[in-house]
C-alpha cells in the first residue's frame, strides 16, 4: 500500500529555521559523526557532574542549543509557540533525574504539575512527559521492582506525588507520557502507570505508558496491557519507541551474569516496533498510540495503517513524536499533512540537562546512519538555499 506522504519535502522541514540557524545545526551534527569529539563531549559532560568543573558555557551553546528548550520554561514555552506555528504540539520535559533528597522530588512534583496548568491555560493541546527517576530515588525503585505495591510510606509518597501530576493532567485535559527508563525499574514504572490509567483514562487516555521495543518483553507486555484495559474498562495509553539504553543494558547484563534484556540487533528491534505499531492500531477502538520515531520505514508503515483500518479522525487515535533538534523531516511534512505531530522539548538547567544530552550523544553515534542522513538533509536544504 502505498502513502501520499512525502518525507523528503526539506523545504517545509526545515522552514522553521533560518539560514543561520540551519548552518549552526549541520555543524553540530557534523561533530556528532566523529565519535572521538562526541566522547570528548561526553567525557566533557560526566566532568561537569562529576567535579563541577566550569565548562558549562561550552555545553550550553553547543549540544544543549539543538536538542534543548532552553534553562527555564519561559524560553520552553517560546519554543512552543514557534512550533505551533507550524502546527507542531510539544511534549514538555522539565529535566530532572537521577536525584537523590526528598525536597527534590517534591519540587519537581510541583513544578510538573505548575507546568500541566500553564499549558492548559496559555497553549492547550500540548503534552507533558514525565521521568518518575525524578520522583523517587533509583535505587529505592530497584530494591522494590519486581513487588507488588509494596505498602511502605515511601512508595506511597511517591504514588501521592504521580498521582497529584496525573489527576491535574485529568482535570485540565493534558496528556502525560511516563517515559521508560532502565530495564531494572520497569516493573514498577508498569504497575503505578496501569493503575494511573485504570483511575484515569476511563473516557479518554490521558495516561500514557512509554514501551521501549527493544525489550524482549515488550510485545507480550502490549498483548496484555490491551487485555487489561478490555477487562478493566479503561483506555491504554501507549508510546512506542525503540529504546534509549541499549549498550546500559547489554553491560548490566554482561557484569551482573544474566541474560540480557535486549534483542541482539536493531533488526529484530525494528520487527518487534512494526509488530507493536500493527497491533496497537488494528486496536484502535481500545487503544490511544503515539508513535515515537526517527524511523521513515515505521512513520510510513503507520501511515499505511492509519488508512488500511481507516482510522479517523485519526489526529485523535494516533500521534506522532520526535526529539527536539531530530528528524525534522519527518515531524514537519507530518505536521503540514494534517497528522498529530510533536517534538519531545526537554527544558531545565543545563547541569541538570546533562544527562538527557549524555544519551543523546551516546544514541546518535550508536545509530547506524542515521547523523550521516541528517547531515546529507541539513546540507541539501543549505545548498537549495545557496548559503553552500
């Protein structure tokens, strides 16, 4: 079957950037495809965090400017409305993980769920995202993965705080993404997130719960979150995305002697994602899908979808979602189609960003062709321009 969709459209891909701005991103992702510069960023990076050395200048106005918002949510939400411009939603992520003291995680609480009630009020119809890595120590939620609601206080502060973020997402009609994180705190991330959409999703999802496709589990998983939600009357929300952590989980599993978690190649992972995009949207009627790819094959495939089942207005079944700063090709030509269509906008201060651009570093240089691709597409749309 084939699509309408043009994907190569450059000019209205990258429309939203001047010339200036379109020279600057091809230099940055020229960096990124040497990997000895991108490990010097990286290395850059983990210093920064490490010993609190002054080199946030450099990170600031290099990595940070393509793939983040900005340091506050007022330069987050300029970036929103640039975007809406191009009929472009934002999926909002106040960045902060990892964290370790309690006065922490109740303030990022508060400040994602302050966030909910702006977008609501000043721009409504774009997305919140959320890291409950930024809610709760990591190591908490390793000792208690693998439990079932284990009843202590501290997980049920924790419950308190997702579920005051996903009851003001409720109120105010904003749609939360989870996001997914290390192999090793994903039973846990699934049950709080089931019971958020069992509580709220009833007439519409408003919960989403983030698969990372290059999981062996997770097809199983999606079989049975739409089984849970027939039986229990609820909607599943779900993002699909191929994953973050490949080469983390490989070594935990190598180190700590187990079987690892992950497909061995990006093939099967690409399989199991197709896989997981037919059978959420031949579910249509149960199940809310945001399609979260830099992947033309699996955009394409789930366009062919959207019209093989005739899922309409589709804008309200399925979403499509891409980072910041990546695969502008695809979010534009989506977007000037008609298709729901966001960018994944991280925000906050740049130490506490560090991380986030961490893995991106790591991912892009990890991802067979993929910065080549986005270079070879920033330097024909400069030369369509005659700025080459």
């Amino acid at each position: 079957m084939e699509t309408t969709i043009d994907l190569n459209d450059l000019k209205t891909a990258y429309a939203y950037k001047s010339d200036k701005w379109l020279r600057f991103t091809y230099f940055i992702f020229k960096i990124l495809q040497h990997p000895k510069l991108t490990r010097f960023l990286t290395v850059c990076t983990n210093a920064i965090i490490k010993y609190h050395l002054p080199l946030k200048f450099m990170i600031k106005k290099t990595v940070f400017k393509i793939f983040c918002a900005g340091e506050n949510i007022e330069e987050a939400f300029e970036r929103i409305k640039q975007l809406e411009k191009y009929k472009v939603k934002a999926v909002l992520d106040y960045v902060s993980e990892g964290e370790k003291i309690d006065s922490t995680f109740k303030a990022n609480t508060n400040i994602i769920t302050a966030n909910i009630l702006k977008l609501s009020e000043e721009i409504p119809g774009n997305y919140i995202s959320v890291k409950l890595s930024g809610l709760e120590d990591t190591e908490f939620f390793r000792e208690i993965n693998g439990k079932t609601f284990p009843e202590n206080k501290r997980f049920e502060t924790f419950m308190e705080r997702l579920d005051q973020i996903c009851k003001t997402a409720w109120q105010q009609h904003v749609i939360v993404y989870i996001d997914a994180e290390d192999r090793y705190m994903q039973d846990i991330f699934d049950k709080a997130t089931e019971y958020m959409m069992e509580k709220y999703n009833k007439e519409e999802a408003v919960v989403f719960n983030t698969l990372q496709m290059y999981l062996k589990d997770r097809l199983n998983y999606l079989d049975y979150l739409i089984k849970d939600g027939k039986e229990k009357n609820y909607i599943p929300g779900i993002k699909l995305v191929r994953g973050a952590y490949v080469d983390k989980e490989r070594e935990s599993a190598i180190r700590e002697n187990r079987t690892s978690p992950v497909y061995q190649t990006k093939k099967q992972t690409d399989l199991a994602f197709n896989k997981a995009i037919e059978i959420c949207l031949s579910n249509y009627n149960t199940v809310d899908t945001c399609i979260a790819s830099h992947n033309d094959e699996s955009t394409v495939l789930a366009i062919q979808y959207i019209e093989k089942y005739k899922i309409a207005p589709h804008s309200n079944k399925v979403t499509f979602s891409q980072l910041y700063g990546m695969s502008d090709h695809i979010t534009f030509n989506l977007a000037a189609k008609g298709y729901n269509t966001s960018k994944y906008l991280p925000y906050g201060e740049v130490k506490k960003a560090l991380p986030y651009l961490i893995r991106r570093s790591e991912e892009n240089s990890s991802i067979n062709g993929q910065l080549s691709s986005e270079t070879i597409r920033l330097k024909q749309e400069m030369k369509r321009r005659g700025l080459t």
